[in-house]
C-alpha cells in the first residue's frame, strides 16, 4: 500500500506537522506500506536541518531525518520554500526539492492520501 501525507501547517504553533511525522514514522516500521511525505506552506520550515528549540520542544528535523532513514520519500514544495528563503541546502538530508507534478504524480500513485 502506498500512503502519501501532505503536510500544510506551520512547523511550531500547530501540532499538525508534528503529528504528520508521528503517523509517518508508525507507518514506515509497517513492510506492506510504502511512505511519502509531501512539505507545503509553512510545513517547508519542519525541514530545515539544525533547529535550535527550547527545552520541551519536539524536533521536527530530527523526526524527519527518522522517516527518511526508514526509505520514506520526503520532499518540500519548492515554490514554499522559495517563499520562505529556504534553499536546498537548508534541508534535512534526505529531503528533495518537490513540485506540483512531483505532487500530482504522487498523489495518483497513493492509495491513501492524509493532509494535515
């Protein structure tokens, strides 16, 4: 089965990329289910590698970077990114550059699809 999630909602002040992420990383320990996680909006910013937070705070980055680690394809949309100044090297390794044909192929390729 081959599940997508696209994330919308801003990294910090929003539990929504945060549980994103918790879904992503339970599906991927599953061997029947493959995993993409597609970064829109202000979700670009839960892929910017090295993130300072306060004591208390979930890294999203290092969540992320668990994902990919269990062959989850991540990918940021790259016009979001843009809007943002976050450049591809900013990103978490792992994490591609998307589009929307990215996200389109993607999306007709998934049995499932989440959005949060």
């Amino acid at each position: 089965m081959n599940v997508l999630l696209i994330v919308n909602g801003p990294p910090y002040g929003s539990e929504l990329p945060f549980n994103a992420l918790r879904l992503a990383r339970e599906l991927v320990t599953r061997d029947e289910v493959d995993v993409r996680v597609f970064l829109m909006g202000d979700a670009v910013g839960a892929a910017v590698a090295g993130q300072q937070l306060p004591d208390g705070y979930y890294h999203l980055d290092r969540m992320l970077r668990s994902v990919v680690r269990k062959d989850a394809e991540v990918a940021c949309c790259a016009t979001c990114m843009d809007a943002r100044a976050i450049g591809d090297k900013q990103l978490v390794e792992g994490v591609a550059r998307g589009s929307m044909e990215l996200l389109g192929d993607w999306t007709l390729e998934a049995d499932r699809v989440v959005t949060f």
